[in-house]
C-alpha cells in the first residue's frame, strides 16, 4: 500500500482520516495524497425546467463558503503531513465529488475517508459510495474517534461472497503486517461458498497465522454479531466485502455492511 488517497471533508472530520492515514503510512512508507473537492454551484442546482432562480449574492456566497471550507482543509493537510514527515502530495478538485474521486483514486491503493454521519450531508455518503464502487479500489473508513492502534489485530468478517474474498485479497499487505488475524463467519450472513477454516488455510499458505470461528447471530443479526466479535477478540481494524446484497435492499431492510458501516467504532476496510 505504497500511495494513499486521503479523501477531506470537513474539518471535524478530517484529523480523524489524517491521523488514520499516517498510521498506514508509516507501516507501508506510503505516499498520501490528500483530496478535497469545492463544489460548484451547479452541483447543487437542478438545471432545465427546474431550475431555481437564485440571487448573485446567494451564489457568490455559497462559492465562497466552499472555497474557503477547502482552502482550511488544505492547511489541515499539509500542517499534518509536515509534522507526521509524510511524503505528501494535494489536489484541489471542483465540481462534482463523485467524479473527481472516480477519476482520481483510480491510481491508489487505497482511499481513507470519514464515515458519514447519519442524518447529516448526503455528501460524505456520495464521496463513500464514488470512492467504493467508481474506483475499483478498497476504502479504509475512519469512525469518529480512532482506537489506539490500527491493524495489530485484524478481524475478517467472513460471509462466503466473492466481495469478500476481492477484499481480503486487497488487504493482504495489512494482514501480514498484523501480529493478530481472526476470521469471522456468522450463520445468518453466510452465502454459498467457502467456510472460516477454508480462509484460515488459504492465509496460511500466504505465511499468515489466522484463528477461526463461526457463531450463531441470535437476535443480533449478522452486523450486529460481526461488531460484537471484533470487541470481543479487541481488533483494531475489520476487514469486510461491501453490499453482498444491492445497496437499495440494505437501505430499505437493512444488512451488515450498513449496519457496520453506522455503527463500527474500529476502522474497517471495504472492497467491493
């Protein structure tokens, strides 16, 4: 994992994914890049007939107000990166989020970004989802507060998918460098396909030592029991498949990777 694309937001959030980028980064001698993207006011406005007639000083106001909320996220950035040492580089993009990170992060090996918050911008949830399915790269997601260390102790979530196997075999520079690897599989998340001791031979023969287990969900449900292992067994880092199931049934009936996805309090890296 030699280049990081470390993916800026809002300054709340950003030291979180700076800090989460650094531990990363000193473990693989990565180059971080830093992204952040001013949108512009067509980005916001519905164009043709539902066009809204807004005034000059609203639409230089909100450019400013971008412009400056980017302007402080590049001063966050390259403050950081002087004083972790990181080899660093930014781009600035402007327009649309999603594009940019579609067409930016296609050359990384992976992109760190905040977890959105429920309820709040759809922004962050966009810039996610563009970076997960746009890129064809895994994700690495900060939750709110950081644990004390990231990637000691590894938890595989494990469901059978071949999302999850992609991403497993993303993170395998993550996995050797652990002291800890645990796989995970859960009755009510599996799906046809290989069990938890099929993936704990398979890291084997990679030189990686993995315990394995596969518990019963209960009334948890799969997420539910997936979290409830990975602070049991006091991992740092969760390494999960994303949306096994489509993104429209999880929003509607829910399913693990939204649910950890709201609720992880470790970081946890996705592929799709």
């Amino acid at each position: 994992m030699r280049t990081i694309l470390a993916i800026l937001w809002s300054e709340p959030t950003a030291p979180m994914v700076l800090d989460l980028a650094t531990r990363v980064a000193k473990t693989f001698n990565s180059h971080v890049t830093g992204l952040a993207v001013r949108p512009t006011f067509e980005s916001f406005i519905p164009s043709g007939d539902f066009g809204l007639a807004l005034s000059q000083d609203y639409i230089e106001r909100i450019q400013a107000e971008a412009a400056t909320r980017v302007g402080r996220l590049r001063e966050m950035f390259l403050a950081h990166a002087g004083r972790s040492g990181l080899d660093h580089g930014w781009i600035e993009g402007e327009g649309s989020s999603a594009s940019t990170i579609a067409n930016v992060g296609r050359l990384y090996d992976v992109a760190i970004l905040a977890r959105p918050d429920i309820g709040g911008s759809a922004e962050p949830e966009i810039m996610l989802e563009a970076a997960l399915f746009e890129t064809g790269r895994p994700i690495l997601v900060a939750p709110p507060t950081l644990p004390p260390e990231t990637g000691r102790r590894i938890m595989i979530a494990w469901n059978g998918s071949s999302e999850t196997a992609r991403t497993m075999s993303d993170s395998l520079p993550l996995l050797k460098a652990a002291e800890e690897v645990h796989v995970v599989s859960v009755d009510s998340g599996m799906v046809p396909g290989p069990g938890s001791a099929d993936v704990a031979r398979y890291l084997e023969r990679h030189d990686i030592r993995a315990t394995h287990a596969h518990v019963a969900a209960g009334d948890r449900g799969s997420g539910g029991a997936m979290l409830d292992e990975a602070k049991r067994l006091n991992c740092d880092l969760m390494i999960k498949g994303a949306y096994t199931q489509s993104r429209l049934k999880q929003m509607i009936f829910g399913g693990a990777t939204q649910h950890i996805l709201n609720n992880a309090e470790i970081p946890v890296f996705f592929a799709h």
